[in-house]
C-alpha cells in the first residue's frame, strides 16, 4: 500500500505524549472566578475563547500587559485559545484573522501551548459552493496565523461533511502541526428530534469514523500528532472517544449544566446499588422548571453529595452542601454549582487516565461507563469494530508513543 511510511520527525521535549487530555473551556471571566476559588482547578488545562476580545480594545492592552495566563490567574501546564468563531457561528459576526493574530500573539504562550485556527464553520446543510469557500478561507486563515505567530502552535480545523472537503482541509496542514482538530457536530443532535435525530446521529458517528480514519492514515502527518475533537460535551462521550483514540478534547458543559441549575456526578466504580445508572449524570436542583429535564433527585444522590470533595462540598453536611448548591432556588448560585460540576468532570478525567495508563480502559468503558445503546456506547461501538481500520486503544498508544 503506497504511502503508509511516515516521516519521523525529531520526539519534541515540550510536548510529550498525553493520553485522554480534558481541556476545560470558558470565557476568560468565568475561569478567572472559578480559578481564585481553588488552586487545584487553577491547574487544569484550560481552553479559553478570545471572542470578547475582539474590538474591546482596552481588554488588548490589558491581555498584552497581562498575558493569558495571569489574566486567568491559571497555573495551568496546558492551555488552549479558541478563535471564538463558532460561539458567534450563525449569528451576524465576523472575525478579521489579523485582530485574531493580534489578540493570539497578546495572549503570550508558552511553547506547549497552542491556538485553533480561525476557522469558518460548516454544516451538513451548507451548500456545497459555500462549504468550499469556507473551507477555503479557513485553509487561508491557518497559513496566515502560522505565518504570523512564530513559535506558537497553530492547530488546524478539519472541516467539511464531504471526504472530498476533509482531505482538501487535510492536505494543507503544515507536516509539523503538532494538533489536529475537527469539529465532533454533537451540537446537531441536541437541536433535533425523532427520526431526524436518528439519522443524524448516524451520519454524525460515521463522520467520526472518516475524520479519524483520515487523519490516521494521512502519510504527511507527523507521528507525534495529536486528535482534538472540539466541543465534546459529556465525559461519557469523552471517554468513548479517548477509547478509540481521540488524544484531547475541550468541554463547557459542566458549566453549561450548571447555569441550568443542574449539579453533576461521576460514579464511583464500586458503587453497587443496581438502581444506579452507569456513567456520569446531570439532576436539575435549581433554575426554572423548563430547564429542569427530566432526571428527579433520587436517595443515591444524597450519598453520592455527601462523597463529595469538591471545593464547595468538602467540610459541609447534606443539607449546608445542597444551599451552597442553591437547591430549589430560582437564581444564583452557578458559579457553586460549576466548579462542584468542574471537579466532578475531572474526576472522571482522572479515572480516565488512571485506567488507560493501566491498560484497562476497554473493559472499564464496557462495564462501568458506556450504557448499552446510549449514544456514548454506539460512537465507541463504531470507532473500535474489527472491521474498521481505527486501531484498538492498546494499539493506538503502542504505536504512537
Ligand atoms: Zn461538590
């Protein structure tokens, strides 16, 4: 088979091989009031959108005086900056790429830290002329942002439905990137219903499979490359894909959940009560009833709030831990709730690599994580079938490390 060699390029000392790496994403503000909470979330690996930053010329200066990391006052080893492109996708804004490369070069990153390219997102239902347009201008963009920014790393944005637009995106990435990304269009399935959900759930596990298969078997890549799936909202969904070898991903739900009034938990592994669902789970205790969802506080709750250590839990009984959660009240409260959310997301982070640095991921996916038939379980189902070229996990890190 023609093209299987990969160039080995020189194994790079800032930017070691990590296995089922989470980046935790918001907006500079919001981790900045979470981060003077606690130290230990202060050291998670962030990924932070610069989209309030475009125009506001007093927050450049500030960010150029500061740099990113003091302005979130982070001491985290990893941080990602995210164009902010597809929060204001759909709506009436446009980025200028020489203001993003202004406000990226502010930010003042370090060499193990890296920018997503700014790139113009596309959909299923994009029309094709305009999906190559996007995709053409996003190709533009990162050869703009490469140029500019020396010595930090630019990751690209693998966009398009088509195999066609994905390999074209594919061909202009530089043989050094050091990070690939590609949209995982989860959000698609949230905005629809019935039978459409079906078929779009389908259509988006199978574009995982051909965005990840493409970038496997891309000849000019360099080994040392790293999968990012962008905006990967659950820690189940995050685990199947860590599963099949997706390296790193970014998720603002626990914070999303939370300004839902809705409080997080991650299972302990020996939890025996049969009534316990496997995985992870989000229960409305506070907001409007309209958001609430459909999941009730139920007596395992109790114990799983009171196992908690979470930085607002820890040293309070039941009932302090459920008014500092804010339970049953309209407002207020969120920022409680998201960093209980936050350290329940990097609990399962952490379980996550403890069993992948073991060797034991599989089994634990299937086990204890992965509920039969739920969307988590099909993604890692079709990622990992023996008919499917994607390597088993084992594999996978055998043969990248
Ligand atoms: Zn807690």
């Amino acid at each position: 088979m023609p093209g299987r060699t990969k160039k080995k390029l020189p194994p790079s000392k800032s930017f070691e091989k990590i296995k089922g790496q989470f980046y935790f994403g918001d907006e500079p503000s919001q981790m900045r009031t979470i981060a003077s909470k606690t130290k230990e979330l202060r050291e998670l690996p962030l990924m932070v959108s610069i989209k309030d930053f475009y125009g506001r010329e007093r927050k450049k200066e500030s960010l150029k005086k500061q740099g990113m990391l003091q302005m979130l006052k982070s001491e985290t080893l990893m941080l990602g900056l995210d164009s902010g492109a597809f929060a204001a996708y759909g709506r009436d804004v446009s980025f200028d790429v020489a203001e993003t490369a202004d406000i990226y070069r502010a930010a003042n990153l370090r060499p193990q830290d890296f920018v997503i390219n700014l790139d113009e997102p596309t959909k299923p239902t994009t029309p094709p002329d305009l999906a190559r347009e996007k995709v053409e201008n996003s190709i533009k963009n990162y050869n703009f942002l490469r140029d500019q920014l020396a010595g930090v790393t630019v990751a690209p944005v693998i966009q398009g439905w088509s195999k066609r637009l994905m390999k074209r995106s594919l061909a202009t990435v530089a043989p050094d990137a050091k990070i690939v990304c590609f949209p995982s269009y989860l959000y698609l399935l949230a905005k629809s219903k019935g039978y459409e959900r079906e078929a779009l759930k389908r259509r988006v596990i199978k574009h995982f499979r051909e965005v990840i298969t493409m970038i496997h078997k891309d000849p000019d890549l360099a080994e040392e490359v790293r999968i990012h799936s962008l905006g990967v909202g659950s820690p189940e969904i995050a685990a199947a894909l860590w599963g099949a070898g997706v390296e790193q991903l970014d998720s603002a739900k626990w914070r999303v959940l939370a300004g839902f009034g809705k409080v997080c938990f991650a299972f302990d592994e020996d939890e025996s009560d049969p009534k316990v669902r496997r995985g992870t789970t989000a229960i409305p205790v506070a907001g409007k009833p309209g958001s609430w969802g459909y999941r009730k506080w139920q007596p395992w709750h109790d114990t799983m709030l009171k196992n908690c250590e979470c930085p607002v839990c820890i040293g309070l009984d039941l009932n302090e831990r459920k008014t500092a959660l804010g339970f049953g009240e309209h407002s207020g409260k969120t920022t409680a709730r998201c960093i209980h959310n936050l350290f329940q997301y990097k609990k399962e982070r952490d379980v996550a690599r403890e069993k992948i640095s073991q060797g034991t991921f599989h089994d634990f996916l299937l086990r204890k994580r992965l509920r039969r038939g739920s969307l988590a379980h099909q993604i890692y189902k079709t990622l990992t079938e023996p008919h499917f070229q994607q390597l088993t996990v084992d594999q996978f890190f055998k043969q990248r490390r």
